[in-house]
C-alpha cells in the first residue's frame, strides 16, 4: 500500500511539475526543420496538392496534431504557427524529415509511428495553408523567412 | 488442437462469477469510470503505439497525453484451474522522450478457495535517450514491481518461468511479496508502416536473487498505410496486424534455454478515430514449461492534452 501510495504521488508530482506550453516561441523549432539532410530535403510529396490526399491529411491533422497546434494550425504555446514562412517556406522533404524525426527536447514527438504515406497527406495538408501574415514578425528569423 | 485447451464456456462462467467480486469489478471497470469523467473536460486522440501486449516499441506517449487502459489474460495450467489476470494501466507522456505508467493487477483463478485477489501495483518508466530518430531507436525502461506470487499477468517472461509456477493456490500465492526491479533495453525500428521491435529484460528481485533475463520481439503493420479522405471506423487503416514472441533466457547463475518457456501469438488491433483501441491476441505456449494457450485481450481509450487540461483547472 506505501508503494502504491509513493508512486501515485510520483506521477502526480511530475503530472503538475512539467509545464508543456513554457515556450511560445517558434524559432527552435524552424531552425531545427532548416537542419533537414540534404537526401530528405530534395524529397517530393508523392500527393503533393491531390484534392484527396489534402482532405485525408486534414482528418490526420485533427487526430495526430490540433491538440498542440490548434483546429486552425495556428499554434498554442510552444507548438509551432504552421501558417507561418519557416514552415511554409520549408521544402515538403524538409517537413517530411522534421515529421519523422520529431524534435523531443523541445516537445515536439516523432512520429515515425505514423506510415509514411500518412506523414505526406498531412504534409500536402498543411502546405495548402500557404503563407500568412506573422502577426508577431518577431517568431521567425529573418534568415529563415522567404529562403527558398 | 484449441479445444482441448481453451475451454470458452469456462471462460464465461468465471468471468461471470468473478465479476461480482468487488476486487474483479474495480480493475475492470475503474478505467471506465476515469474514461467517462474524462470525457467530460477532454478531447480524445488516435495513438500511435504499437499493438504489442508484451513487446514494447520505441513509441512513446505523446506529450502531456493520458492512456487509460484495461487488459486482461486468459490462460490454461497444468495442476491448477485456469485463470483471468485483469490489469489497468494508466500512460502518461511526461514528455516527447519520456513516458511514465502506473499498474494496478488482478487475478481470478477457477475454481480454487480465495480464488480473486490483487496481486500488485507496478511503476514504469521509458526513456528515449535519443532526441531524433534513426535505423534503430533505442528506448531505457525501468519499473519497479510490488507484486505477490499470485500474479499472472504475464507481462514478461523471465528467467525459468514456467506454468508450474502459477499452480500455486492464491491463499497462498498471495501472501509471499515480491519487490522486483525490471529493466529493459528496447530497439525498435520502422520501414516502410511495418514495426520491428526487440526487446532485452533484466529483472532482478530486490530480495537477494540473481538477476533473471528474457526477450521479447515484436512485428506489426497497418493493413493499409494511407489515411482516407473521410473518417471512417470499419476501414483497413484502423487495423494492425501484427505477432510477438517472447520468453525466458535463465538467470546469472544459469543462462540458458533449458527449463524457460516461450510463446508466440499473432495480434490484431482495431483503432477507432474516437479513441478507443481494441485489441486481441492469442498465444500458443512452445514447450512443456509454457501455459499451453494463452488469450489476450484489451481495450484502450487516449486522451489528448490531458495534462494541459488537468493543469488548466488550477491556473
């Protein structure tokens, strides 16, 4: 019963003691999709913009990523505005690397548990938004905006 | 071959017995219980774990998610009457490469005196030591383990476990504590929407026993690997075939095949979009040692952003 107790206490400590959304900025994680290999980033999106690929991606989206990224893409706390030019300017390969690779030290999962054709469909998904307006230009390097 | 081992109606009627046991129905059902009070405030999400039962991947939960879920093992034994070992599990992704998990097991035994009783609670931990993905992943898994000797959970096959061991009777059984250490080196990989995961165990019992090892590897795949434009529930996307093999390899002192069990069992798994998982796996028992035929089944419910959600209650 003490174990039980101990562990219970455990879990909730490190339920209430880790703060996923400390971060609202989005820099790293551009900066880490610039890292992509260069065999990935010449990689096409075998849907890129097929009507039915982009309405599979979007029901993968809301399943896999809305959670941390918003029904709408445009983040929440530290989850990246996916409207914004580091994404959008980034090569579809790019996106397909970042997607398999994750980026777990800053909250960002892999998820290579997801077939690959899936990662694409969210990827021809998400390049659908094309670019917005940053509302807080300060999120995006200047080196990074508009590099390809 | 199944008929002379796996006995349905027996199944039945003691799950129907053990079922109002008070011990039985807080195992099976607290998980709904959570399930339907998280509903309340929560969104649920699809995971991307693999459908092992014993095997683990290098798929982590995903950060701030909670998983609840509710397995249970049918089994037949030599000298003793089968038995159900009903489990809860409760996953949390503390963060992308950490995963926390806590157990709370059961067993109900046919026909025996004092024949349902708690068997323990277990502390888990995996870790991804690598930030990004490669070839082969390697995950770090610890868990701590307070159980009794009546446990048949059988989440992992360890050194010379075998079927004999589980003929003890629970009045007994169920006195003699075990504090047990498991650690496990898990390697995983995928190519091309198959899994491939191989596991080493090392389980050391804190009471001066030699550390005993077992394996187990797993290999799974969705039927269909591209999403569909519409969601859909009866959809070869939301299934995963799949099949584990596990085992022990002795202990310190005699590492070694002989006298260890092994088995293999096919799985299948049923993902819905709402966030139930279903998942069933029957095992075959490789040798004399082995339970001659085990039967898995679990159902499982995630909920995204639980965490943030839990936390947003006390700003």
């Amino acid at each position: 019963m003490r174990s039980l107790l101990i562990a219970a206490l455990l879990a909730f400590a490190s339920l209430a003691g880790l703060d996923h959304d400390r971060d609202p900025d989005s820099r790293g994680v551009f900066q880490v999709i610039a890292k992509a290999p260069a065999k990935w980033r010449v990689l096409k999106n075998p849907y890129d913009s097929s009507p039915d690929a982009i309405a599979a991606g979007e029901k993968l989206f809301r399943q896999h990523c809305a959670e941390c990224h918003g029904d709408d893409a445009l983040g929440r706390g530290r989850a990246a505005n996916l409207h914004l030019a580091g994404v959008q300017n980034a090569t579809s390969g790019e996106l397909a690397w970042f997607l398999r690779s994750g980026n777990l030290a800053h909250g960002m999962p892999s998820w290579a548990g997801i077939p690959a054709q899936r990662r694409w469909q969210i990827i021809a998904y998400i390049k659908s938004f094309g670019v917005k307006p940053d509302p807080s230009a300060s999120n995006v390097p200047a080196s990074l905006n508009g590099r390809h | 071959m199944l008929g002379s081992v796996f006995r349905p109606l027996q199944l039945l009627r003691g799950l129907a017995s053990a079922a109002l046991d008070l011990r039985f129905c807080v195992v099976l059902l607290a998980p709904l219980g959570l399930v339907l009070a998280a509903l309340a405030f929560a969104s649920a999400a699809v995971a991307q774990e693999t459908p092992y039962f014993v095997a683990y991947s290098h798929h982590l939960e995903e950060p701030a998610n909670l998983e609840i879920e509710t397995y249970s093992i049918y089994g037949t034994q030599k000298g003793a009457g089968d038995f159900v070992a009903p489990w809860m599990e409760l996953e949390y992704g503390l963060t992308a490469w950490w995963t926390t998990e806590f157990y709370i097991d059961s067993q109900h035994t046919f026909g025996g005196p004092d024949s349902t009783v708690f068997t323990g609670t277990r502390f888990e931990n995996r870790f991804r030591p690598l930030m990004h993905e490669h070839w082969i992943n390697p995950v770090l898994y610890v868990e701590f383990e307070n159980t009794t000797d009546a446990d048949k959970t059988l989440k992992e096959v360890v050194g010379a476990d075998n079927q004999f061991d589980a003929a003890q009777p629970n009045s007994t059984a169920n006195r003699h504590h075990t504090h047990e250490l498991e650690t496990k080196l898990i390697l995983s990989s995928d190519y091309k929407g198959w899994n491939i995961s191989e596991n080493f165990i090392g389980e050391k019992n804190l009471g001066h026993q030699p550390w005993e090892f077992g394996y187990a590897v797993g290999v799974s795949r969705p039927l269909r690997l591209e999403g569909t434009p519409r969601a859909c529930n009866f959809c070869r996307e939301n299934m995963i075939l799949g099949a584990e093999m596990y085992g022990g390899l002795g202990t310190a002192k005699a590492f070694s095949l002989s006298g260890t069990s092994h088995y293999i069992a096919p799985i299948a798994a049923w993902q819905l979009p709402n966030g139930f998982t279903f998942s069933l796996s029957p095992g075959l028992g490789l040798g004399d040692e082995s339970h001659r035929f085990l039967l898995r089944w679990g159902v499982s419910y995630e909920i995204d952003g639980f965490g943030r959600k839990l936390r947003s209650l006390f700003p």
